[in-house]
C-alpha cells in the first residue's frame, strides 16, 4: 500500500515543514513548503554526539537516543528501525544535517 505524501510549511518545526498525507492537503489551510526556502538551522549540541549525522544513517539506538534527546516518545510497540525513523519523522520534532530524510515506504 502506498498513500503520497506533501510538506507543507510549518513554523513549528526545525526543519521548516511537515508532512502531511496528500488527500488531507487543503489550500485554504496549509502552503506547500518550497525546498529552496532557507530555514535556520541550530548548532548541534554537543550532547548530543550524532547531531550531524543523518537520521537515515543512524542505527536504532541512535534513532532512541535522538528521540529522547527532542522529547520524542517512542511507543514499546515500535521496535523497527524503519518504523522509529517514520515516527521519529512524524513528530515534526526531528533535527538532522540533511533535511531532507524521508521515510522509506
């Protein structure tokens, strides 16, 4: 099964957008997020070890330990690293060098 997805533009997040599935898109309520747009990017904490490491890099630890480390929770009933990276992506609360990591479907 497959459902597209868009980003949309969201000030609440470090990296600029959400996403959303597409059949919940409305242009009345939401802008799709243009890439080329720059977003502010923090400087990596150094308490956190793999903050310039990209998220679909990172093993399944690393992927809890970034969770936790955004106030991510991460359900017992998600043990995949394929499935904690989606989640983790979901929250909207992800910080990653490379933006642009998107979920393996």
């Amino acid at each position: 099964m497959h459902i597209s997805t868009v980003r949309i533009t969201s000030a609440e997040t470090v990296s600029g957008f959400i996403v959303i599935n597409e059949a919940d898109f409305d242009p009345s309520k939401h802008q799709i997020w243009n890439s080329e747009v720059t977003v502010a990017t923090p400087e990596p904490s150094s308490a956190e070890p793999n903050a310039n490491k990209s998220l679909d890099l990172m093993t399944l630890a690393e992927l809890r330990d970034h969770a936790k480390a955004h106030g991510i929770a991460i359900p017992a009933t998600i043990t995949a690293k394929a499935d904690v990276l989606a989640h983790v992506l979901a929250s909207g609360n992800a910080s990653a060098a490379d933006g642009t990591v998107q979920p393996q479907a």
